[in-house]
C-alpha cells in the first residue's frame, strides 16, 4: 500500500492511504541539552581547545539518541553561545572562535545555572570546569550557594552531569551531579574524551521508534 504526503482539512501534514484514510504527521522535537562550559583564565591553551572539540564530538552522539545541543559559556558572568542544534556542524562553526576571557576570568558557576534556568525545555546540562567555584569579585562560594541553583533545575527534573579537571572539586562535583555516578574527575589530557563520553550519560527515550517510523512512511512514497 502506498501513502501520500497530503494536507488535512485543518491544513496540517498527513499520511493518506490508497483507502483515502489519512494519519496526522507529528513534527517529532528533540530534547534539549546544555553543555556549560568554564571559559576562565585557567582553561587557556590545550584545554580550551579540547571542550571545544569535544563539545562537537558530544553534539554528534546526542543527536543519534534525539537531543539538540546547546553551549554556554561562564566566568564572571554567562552568555549563550550556540542555541540548541541539531546539527553539530551549526554547533561547531559557532564556537571556532570561542577562546578564555570571553565572559571574563573566574569561575562563577552560579550565572551558569541561572542562564540554563531560563530554558524553558531542557533535558540535561552538561557541566565542564577546571577550577574552584567563585563570585563575580573572584573569591571562593561557600557550595551551598551553589547547590541552591542546581536544585531548581533537579526539582524540574533536569538532569546534570558535571566534568572536572584539575583543580575542580571532585567531591562537590559529586553532589552537583543529579547522581554520583554522572560525575568525572580527569586529567586534563582527557577533556576532550570526557566530553564526548558524557553523551552516554544523557537520559534515554524512544526517539528512534518515531523516527524509524516516519522514514518508513515517508519511503513507500514514490
């Protein structure tokens, strides 16, 4: 039996078959994640360059398991660099430039966690940092604060998985995580390997169910 792509009465895409009965085409919406990215003076250099790999390489697993990636950057304060992308070449092309001080030099966590507050639809958000947590003047944030920002994001069900290197703190990082298990401590030769890895760490659905049947409609059209 072979279906056509056909609009509805009310104007929507269907799938009519040769018996004139006609299925209604849901645009399928990938989920969400955020990768935040500590762009500080101490992830200069080899760094810098591995999350920025990695951040692609992490992009492209996402997408095979239905998620749209999206990067943000924090040190004193935290901007959006990347919307939530599908394609991680979109991805990658945006962030070619990204280098430290763009936000400039510490390591406030905290307007990270704020700025992924504002999605109204995330699923995951992928932390990266080299260093201790800070405020804007730079000194040291009792974890507590910390924790408070990350709580939100927990109680809407967000899932938060944290990569540190160096001088992060790996037991924190444990506690900022939604599990102890969604958090690493590696030497900082392996960011870049930590960050694609993380994809595996992404919360599962039956996207590929969906998927798989869409193109298997959309193939008898010929």
């Amino acid at each position: 039996m072979r279906n056509l792509i056909t609009l509805s009465t009310d104007g929507k895409l269907a799938l009519r078959a040769s018996n004139g009965a006609e299925t209604a085409i849901v645009p399928f919406k990938a989920h969400n994640v955020l990768i935040l990215l500590d762009t500080s003076g101490s992830m200069a250099g080899a760094k810098i360059t591995q999350a920025k790999a990695g951040a692609v390489d992490f992009a492209h697993s996402a997408s095979l398991k239905g998620y749209a990636t999206a990067l943000a950057v924090f040190a004193d304060r935290a901007a959006m660099v990347c919307d939530p992308q599908v394609d991680a070449n979109v991805l990658g092309h945006k962030i070619a430039g990204l280098d430290v001080g763009l936000v400039g030099g510490t390591t406030n966590l905290i307007a990270g966690l704020e700025l992924a507050e504002k999605f109204a639809d995330l699923s995951a958000v992928v932390i990266i940092t080299d260093g201790q947590v800070t405020g804007t003047d730079g000194k040291p944030v009792h974890s507590s604060a910390v924790l408070v920002r990350a709580a939100t994001l927990k109680y809407r069900g967000v899932e938060i998985i944290c990569i540190g290197t160096d001088d992060a703190d790996r037991n924190f990082l444990k506690t900022l995580a939604t599990r102890g298990d969604l958090a690493v401590h590696v030497p900082a030769q392996d960011v870049r390997t930590a960050i694609s890895d993380a994809s595996r760490m992404l919360p599962a659905f039956d996207a590929s169910r969906v998927l798989n049947g869409y193109i298997g409609d959309i193939r008898t059209i010929r």
